[in-house]
C-alpha cells in the first residue's frame, strides 16, 4: 500500500505532532510519503525522525502551481490512497482530487468553523472555503466519537467518517532538562510551589480567561502555588494586561513559545486545558508522558480520556470556579497529584499509543480500498 500525506507544513501545534506521529508508525505497514508546501518547523521535525517527505513550495497560498506537480507525482508513484491534514492541503485536494482518480481522505482535527475565529478576515474567508473543501472529499476521519457526531450533524454522510483517536509514542526517550534548570530560564522560583501550567496557543478558543481568573480565585487563598502560560498568540497582550490588573503577576508567568515542550511539562506539577473546543489534544498526552494529571474542560473526545478523581478532571467551558475548586484539591492533598497522573500515564499506554494509532489507520485504508474494489 503506498500513501501520499498532504499537509500546509506551517503546523505547529497538534496536527504537526499527529502527522509526524502517525506517519512514523504507518511505515510498519505501508509505503508513506509526506508533501508539504512551506519549508518550516514541521519539515525539519520530519527529516530528524527520519521520515520520507518533500516540500512542493507555494509562493502563496493560492499558488496552484502545486496541482500539476502533485498529479505527477500521484500518477508516477501510483499512490492508492491521499490523505489530507488542514484547511490549506483540503484547498488544493479541492482541485487536485478531479485530476487524479485515487480516494482522498482528510483527518478533521479541529472544529473547522472555528479554526480562524481570532481573525475576522480570515474568518470569512478560510472558513468558507474550508467548508466547500471539506464537502469534496471520498471520506474522513475525525479524530473523536463527538467530532463524527459534529459531521453528521453537519450533513456529512456518516458511511464515510471513521473515528481514530490520536496516539502518542510512549516508548521512545524524550528530552528535557530538570525543573530547576528550565525555570532558572525565565527567572521563575519554584521552591516549595506547587507548579500549574497551561500550553497553548494564546487565542481565543483556548479561553485563557478561565485558566487566569481560576489562579486569581486560588491565590486569594494561598500563595504556595504559581502557574505558568506556555504559548504565543493573538491574545498575549490582553492576557497579560489581564494579569496586571488582577494583581497577581508575581505568581502569572508568560513564558512565550516553548521549544521543548517536555521540559515544560516536567516543571510543572499539574496540567491545565481550558479550551472551549478541541478534538483530542496532544498536550494531554504529552503531559501523560511525564505522568502529569490533567483538569480539562469537556469538550471534543477528551471525555473518552479522562475519568473524573481517576486520571484527572473534567469541567465545563468557562467554569473557572469548578477549575479553582479542582487546582486547590490537589493542593490540599498533594499525594493525589503522583497518583492521578500515575493513572494517566497507564490510561494512555494501553489504548492511545502511536502504534495503536497507526495500526487504526492502517486498518481504515484497507476498509476504504476494499470497498472501492
């Protein structure tokens, strides 16, 4: 079986991880390529893992030079399947997909509708024709139970949407230097805190407003606890405006982008998402890696992860009342922290490894072209 991926390569955040992930255990069982379209991060992590890829490069986003060159390649190679990731490489499948007669398949790793809410132009526009492009392909996999939901309730036929969590590789070494090291990078004290961070990007689907107001309610109260906000984005300047005017900047620290993100989940304590939608986060499982608990808003397929008081907790969008009330019963019972994330660590081992991942796809291909013989 030969696969062609398809992906913008200007990824940075879950979907460059997925991919990166996924193709590296796909190779156990078929021939996988990757074609980018911008020479960045993702590219470079590619070829370090050793992985089979090119950039196709676009001057421009809507550059459709690629197509002649993508038809070649597909025809030359004979791939029997093309797998898209993203709003740009959906774009291009859109035009791509009359030329060459292979089943396209894309990963919907995000609510589409709200990929680019924090831009008002991008908004209308990307949004829409992500939508149209969507509608194109053969089929889909989306990366939670509630996202297949979320497609057919958008009228996408749900013969055609298969469900493959994401998968992390729990074997491999990771890097990352000791606590004390990393927080000696950006000046921070750690001693006898108890460390709670957040990784993510600073939009506003990410709702760093929760996770800031629920550290202004817990430090009301005690001052042993200091959370970190690892991310850049749109929002940093109100955020940390934000931050001022609680007056807890002192215990707030904005650490910007995050090149080891290991290291970042070794120094803190507890794990933090509050964002108001997501499919199946990385950062949980990246977090699990290194035994972090997590508290998490409800949302996506994070539910089918995380069992309340047994490998972390579970709010509801915006609560930060209930995020305050979880943050200060660890620390009031701060054994629970090892134990928690202990639990996480064996949840994620046994059912959302990369191999499993992999494995999942490798079976969703066999399924798709069985059928189309």
């Amino acid at each position: 079986m030969k696969v062609l991926h398809l992906i913008s390569g200007g990824d940075t955040g879950g979907a460059k991880t997925h991919v990166i992930s996924l193709v590296k255990g796909l190779e156990k069982y078929a021939d996988v390529k990757i074609i980018c379209f911008i020479e960045d991060a993702f590219y470079r992590e590619a070829i370090e893992a050793g992985l089979n890829i090119e950039v196709f490069k676009q001057k421009k986003r809507y550059d459709m030079s690629v197509i002649s060159r993508l038809k070649e390649e597909i025809l030359k190679e004979d791939y029997d399947i093309i797998h898209c990731h993203g709003a740009r490489a959906n774009f291009i499948a859109m035009f791509l997909k009359s030329r060459v007669n292979k089943p396209f398949i894309t990963t919907v790793h995000s609510d589409y509708k709200l990929d680019f809410k924090d831009n008002p132009y991008k908004k209308i526009v990307y949004t829409a024709i992500n939508s149209t492009a969507l509608k194109k392909f053969d089929y889909y996999i989306a990366i939670s139970s509630n996202f297949k939901r979320m497609l057919i309730d958008r009228g996408f036929d749900e013969h055609k949407i298969f469900t493959a969590y994401n998968g992390i590789d729990m074997e491999s070494k990771i890097d990352f230097v000791e606590k004390d090291e990393f927080l000696k990078r950006y000046g921070i004290d750690g001693r006898d805190k108890t460390i709670v961070g957040i990784a993510a990007r600073l939009d506003l689907v990410k709702d760093h407003d929760t996770f800031i107001k629920a550290a202004y309610k817990v430090l009301e109260n005690r001052k042993d606890v200091i959370f970190l906000i690892a991310g850049k984005g749109n929002e940093e300047k109100r955020l940390i405006s934000m931050v001022e005017e609680l007056g807890i900047s002192q215990y707030v620290y904005f650490l910007g982008y995050v090149k080891d993100p290991y290291s970042f989940f070794n120094a803190i304590d507890i794990n933090v998402l509050t964002s108001v939608s997501e499919s199946f986060p990385y950062v949980i499982l990246e977090g699990a890696r290194l035994k972090k608990p997590i508290i998490s808003t409800d949302v996506g397929g994070i539910g089918d992860l995380i069992k309340n008081g047994h490998n972390g907790w579970l709010i509801n969008v915006g609560d930060a009342d209930a995020l305050s009330r979880c943050i200060n019963s660890f620390l009031e019972d701060k054994n629970r922290i090892k134990i928690l994330g202990e639990n996480l660590y064996e949840t994620v081992k046994s059912g959302f490894s990369s191999q499993k991942m992999a494995l999942d796809h490798f079976e969703i291909y066999e399924k798709i072209l069985e059928s189309r013989r």
